[in-house]
C-alpha cells in the first residue's frame, strides 16, 4: 500500500515566533545566486527576511573595491536601515539560490500596531548592527591586515573536541580581501606563510587551526 504523501513543510518554521508572523504578512519570492535584492544608493522601503539560502551585504566605491560587512542566513532580516526613508546604504546579493519574505514597510506599519513589542526587536537589530560597524571601523583603524585577519579566523573557527579549531567552510581568498579591506595577494601572501608555519591546516573544503595565533607576524 503506498504511503501516504509527506505534509508540505512550513517556510516559515526555522524563524523565531516574532518574525513568524512578520513573514507570514510578506510575500514570498525565490532569487537566483547573484541576484542583488538592495543595491546601495537606491531608495527602498522594503525589508528582506531570509527563509532558505545565504545573502552577502557589501559597500563599494567607483573603483568597484569592496568591502563585506557580513554574511547572512535563514532568520535574517535585512533593509531596515532605509526605512527612515534614506536611501540604501549597502548592496545585498545573494551567495546561493534564496527565498525571502519581502516585507512593504505599510506591512511593516501595521505588524508593529498589532506587535507594539516588535518595534524592540528592529530597534535592537538596528542597534547590534550599529555596534558592528563601530567595531568593524575601528578594526581597520587600529589593526594592520594581519591583525584583522586573525579577528576574521577566530570568528570564523569552531573548537573540536582534539583542542583545535576548525573553519568547516574555507572562505576564499577574494571573500577574505573583502571582509578585511586589503587585496587579495596580500591575503594569499598571509595565508600562505601561516600554512608554512604549521598554524593553519587545510582539511577538505574546511580549515583547521591546530593552536592559537600569534597577535603579531
């Protein structure tokens, strides 16, 4: 007897409660990789939550430089900095095939009438994201290349049960210059004599750091 057909899953069940509800007001739309939903300077008011996939928010100047602010995935949100009415003040393009909730700010309006307690939630959000660009900015202030990428490599590493750490998704080169506001053949020129000093491992597609970094190279 065949079985019977398994229910849909909900889009919305990895999201916290809050932003359940929220998302369930938007409408839903599915985006190729490398498709940008903001791109920085544009005027906006929507918000993007993130249901399936990976976005990547970066700045850029005319030379097409850039610098990542961060990556981010399933409970994310993203736009609510142009919701004063300003225009964008990053790109966002996604890293991989994505669906998002899109949320018009009059959806936004009235969820906030109905949930006056979320207006705490975006307000944190915006707060969180406030501070990371502080510390972010006063990283590439204070910090040579080599120092902000040991911040990024201890971010990134996890601790295993042997004492190491392992970055089980090895960035490229490129997405590190990007994150660090240098080139890359400066990251690759790093990289590589951290290798050759037995101070990173690489293991598969991942990264294995077996001991602690020195502050200074």
């Amino acid at each position: 007897m065949p079985s019977a057909p398994s229910p849909p899953t909900d889009p919305f069940a990895a999201l916290p409660e809050p932003l359940q509800r929220l998302a369930r007001r938007g409408e839903r739309r599915r985006f190729r990789k490398g498709h940008r939903l903001i791109q920085e300077g544009d005027a906006g008011d929507t918000l993007y939550i993130i249901l399936s996939g990976r976005v990547r928010a970066f700045g850029s100047n005319d030379r097409d430089r850039e610098i990542t602010y961060g990556t981010y995935g399933v409970g994310e949100y993203l736009g609510e900095m142009s919701l004063d009415g300003g225009v964008r003040s990053a790109t966002v393009e996604t890293l991989e095939p994505c669906e998002c909730a899109v949320i018009t700010r009059q959806s936004l309006q009235q969820h906030i009438a109905d949930n006056p307690q979320f207006a705490f939630e975006l307000l944190a959000k915006v707060i969180r994201r406030a501070r990371a660009a502080t510390l972010s900015a006063k990283q590439l202030a204070l910090n040579d290349v080599y120092g902000r990428l040991v911040l990024l490599l201890n971010e990134l590493a996890r601790p295993q049960a042997d004492g190491t750490r392992l970055i089980a998704e090895r960035p490229t080169h490129r997405e590190m210059a990007n994150r660090l506001g240098c080139s890359r053949e400066m990251v690759s020129r790093l990289m590589k004599d951290l290798e050759a000093g037995g101070l990173t491992v690489p293991r598969g597609d991942g990264l294995v750091l077996p001991r602690p970094l020195p502050s200074r190279w």
